[in-house]
C-alpha cells in the first residue's frame, strides 16, 4: 500500500534537476551530517535485530531522511539565492 507510491514518487524525483548533498563531499555542514548519520545507523541496525521494534524507535529512525531532505532543499534554496544575486550584478 506504501511501498508502490513511494517507489513511483521516487523514481520521477530522479529527473527532478536538484543537486543532492554528499556528506563526505560537502564544506558546509559536514559534521553535524556525519554526526546524525552515525545514530542513524546505529539505530537501524538495532531495528534489524529486534524482533518487534517499538513504533517510537521506528518513528525516531526517520530523523536523517527528513533531515537530509531538508538539507537539500536548503542548500538549493542557498545555490538559486547565490545565482540570483549573480546574475543580478
């Protein structure tokens, strides 16, 4: 029931023309992105073992994708506010 839109809604988000952050790569907010990835896997592997997880640790394993999503839409915010005042001058 989920699994089909999401895969649907992900495969046209590829053509989608946003630049999309590599933590290892990027200057700016490097750390705290290295640093919420390492919970975060941590976490997920925790989930893989319990045999039933609680709802809340599942809940909680969705910070780094909204995070990173947000991430990405602010930096791109960021790259069209920079090329705006570029091409403004």
């Amino acid at each position: 029931m989920v699994a089909t839109p999401l895969i649907l809604i992900l495969s046209v988000l590829v053509f989608v023309p946003i630049r999309y952050p590599y933590p290892t790569q990027m200057r700016a907010l490097r750390t705290p992105t290295l640093l919420l990835g390492i919970p975060w896997a941590v976490l997920g592997f925790a989930l893989l073992l319990l045999p039933d997880p609680s709802r809340w640790l599942v809940v909680l394993f969705c910070y780094y994708p909204l995070y990173y999503l947000l991430l990405t839409i602010y930096l791109a915010w960021q790259r069209r506010l920079a090329e705006r005042s570029t091409h403004a001058t």
